[in-house]
C-alpha cells in the first residue's frame, strides 16, 4: 500500500490548485499532519473543508479519519514517516516549489 506522501507526490499535477495548496501544505508540515482534524487542516491551508475531503477521497481514502489512523499506526510500529526533504527530487512541479522555497529561505 502507497503511503500518503507517494501518493500525493504521484497525483501532485493532476490535482486543482485548492488541492495542490493542501499538499503543498501536508509536504511542509508531515509530521506535525496526524495532530490536525479535517478542519484545522482546511483552516491552516486556505481552503474549504469540502476540498480536503475531495483531496482524501482521490488519494484512495474513505474519509481523512482514515489516513491519520494510516500515519499513527505507521509511527507507532516505529517507521520512519518519511523525510520530505529527501523525498523531493527532479524537475516536477513539486521538486521546483521545494527548490524555490528553500532558495528564499537562504
């Protein structure tokens, strides 16, 4: 089963930009993502609640109560979530905002 960020990582361009300004957000704040409830995560993303739950639908969840349950049972057997610095590489859409993201932060 494809964790959530391979996931995101492999739909990134086909998603609308609302649902591209969630993941950028999840990409920024993995590990802190479980501790968010669907609404938090629409709040602190910009946009509507509507659009996180279309975002989750597409990516294979049934709700979004499902994909933390998915997180919170991969970090408590003691995976590694990922390291989302590591896990941007090439010239996609994604790997260019992290670049340019990182860039302005230097």
């Amino acid at each position: 089963m494809q964790q959530l960020d391979e996931r995101l990582k492999g739909q990134y361009a086909s998603l609308s930009p609302q649902e591209q300004r969630v993941a950028d957000f999840i990409f920024d704040h993995f590990d802190d993502l479980i501790s968010y409830n669907s609404a938090e995560l629409a709040q602190l993303s910009g946009v509507s609640k509507a659009t996180v739950s279309r975002l989750f639908k597409r990516l294979g969840y049934d709700k979004y109560k499902d994909m933390r349950d998915e997180l919170r049972t991969l970090r408590q057997s003691g995976m590694p979530l990922t390291d989302q610095r590591d896990a941007v590489q090439g010239n996609t859409l994604l790997a260019r905002h992290y670049k340019q993201e990182m860039a302005n932060l230097t």
